[in-house]
C-alpha cells in the first residue's frame, strides 16, 4: 500500500474514503467503488469476529485490476479506508479437458479435497446463491460459522465491480486471512494461512473449469457441522478356525488305564 495515510490529495489511482462517508481522491467508477468500501468493510469485519481471526486489516481483490484497501477503526467501529487500485499484467487462463461426467455433488467434493491440500489453506467450502453450504473441507469444530460467513462473502463479491472480482477476494486479519471466489452466482470461500498467489490463482483455475458445466444449486445436501464424520468401519475379524473333529473309531476307542501291580523279585536258588 503507498497512499500516504496523512495526505490530503492521494496520488493518481488512490482514494480515500473517511468515517463520514467523504471522499478524496478519484476510484476510477465514478464514486461507485468508493461508495462500497463501508458497505463491504462492515461485512469483512464481522467474518472475522465469526472466525476468531480479529480485526480487518487489509482487503485485496484480483480480477482485470488489483485493488488494495488498507483499513482502520475507531473506537466507534467506523472505518477508515485508504485505497489503491494498480494494474495486472494480463494473463491467459488455461484450458483445461474436464475426463468423464460426474455428478455435481462428486465434483464439489472433488474440488474442495483439492483445494484443501494446498499448504496453507486450513479450510474451504462452498456457499450457493441461496446461503446454502453444500460442501466443505475441515476440521469441524472451524466449520461452524460457514453459512454466515459464506452469506457475507457472497455480498462482498457482489458489492466489487466485475474488475476487481473475477479473480479472488482475499481479507487479511490480524489473524489469518479468508478468500473469496466467485463461481457463478456462488462463491468459494477458504482459510488461508499462507498459500501462494500462483498456487492459488491455479487451483481456482481449475476448479472453475470442473464446475463450469455444473448447476449448483441442484446439489440436495447441505453440510451440517453437527453431524458426525463418517467413520470407515473396520472389516470383520475373519471366522474362527474350527475345531478339529474327535478322533473315533477301533483305533482311537479310550481305554481306562488300569493299575499296575508291583512286580515281585524272585530270590534266586
């Protein structure tokens, strides 16, 4: 970020945006980006009370152009927005042959258990258009809070112009950061500790294209935190050998063992 906190007149594609609601600088949308910073700050901050992540430090999108929001508040919660709009160098996304068809609900479970082995993404789901989450990857006592944050997200990603959104939202925390990716009319949304820009931008680009050709929102099952995780069952011990059958018969019949008599020595003559 190089906007000048104390600068009065931001430099050419910075902006300032104070608690009153004023702006100084120029967004580049005609006030329109500049009108919902508040708007999507307010809802950054409370996904990070409901993650346990702390306070909204920084907010990025990546699309056609990176947008670069660096946030303060008063002890009132009104924020302080000083933001930067910069140009990325155009990229070709690349194609990808999507082998044999599944069914909508394999392919979200497929991508989320991608996604979530890359190094640093602690967690990941993904919301419909209808706040419903109908897939998720984590450990489950962090999965609590997914339908809300999802539903805040989806309202972030919403609130940017298709420039700054058709990449990824990333909100950094004091604590940790949390992305947003829109598929559609949904959105992904993961914790992500310390995962690389490329790595991230080339499993999105991946998943984007396996669900491409998917609805959605005809997945029927909705991912309940409470439910306990399947557990494979272990196989069945193998039957016990039997045991062998009594010997019978002439040769095997019991005799009764029957008491020897002392032998007797005989005094020679």
């Amino acid at each position: 970020m190089t906007a000048n906190p104390s600068s009065e007149t931001p430099a050419a594609g910075q902006f300032l945006v104070r608690p009153d609601g004023s702006v100084v600088g120029d967004d580049g949308l005609s006030g329109a980006l500049a009108a919902a910073l508040p708007y999507t700050g307010r809802l950054a901050r409370r996904m990070g009370e409901l993650v346990d992540a702390g306070d909204l430090r920084v907010m990025e999108a990546f699309g056609t152009e990176h947008l670069i929001v660096a946030v303060t508040w008063t002890p009132a919660g009104e924020g302080t927005f000083r933001a930067v709009v910069m140009p990325l160098v155009g990229r070709t996304v690349p194609t990808f042959t999507v082998v044999g068809a599944v069914d909508t609900s394999a392919a979200v479970s497929h991508c989320l258990t991608r996604l979530s082995r890359v190094d640093g993404v602690e967690w990941c789901s993904i919301i419909t258009a209808s706040s419903r989450v109908i897939g998720a990857v984590g450990e489950r006592q962090d999965l609590h809070h997914l339908a809300e944050a999802g539903t805040r997200m989806l309202a972030i990603l919403r609130s940017l112009q298709d420039q700054h959104a058709t990449g990824f939202v990333r909100l950094r925390f004091e604590e940790g950061a949390l992305v947003g990716v829109a598929l559609g009319r949904h959105a992904l949304v993961a914790s992500v500790s310390s995962a690389e820009d490329d790595e991230l931008i080339a499993m999105i680009d991946e998943i984007r294209a396996i669900l491409a050709d998917h609805d959605l929102s005809t997945v029927a099952t909705e991912f309940d935190p409470d439910e306990p995780e399947a557990v494979e069952e272990a196989p069945p011990p193998p039957p016990a050998t039997p045991a062998p059958a009594p010997l019978v018969g002439a040769r095997f019949r019991y005799v009764e063992p029957t008491e020897k008599k002392p032998r007797r020595l005989r005094r020679g003559r």
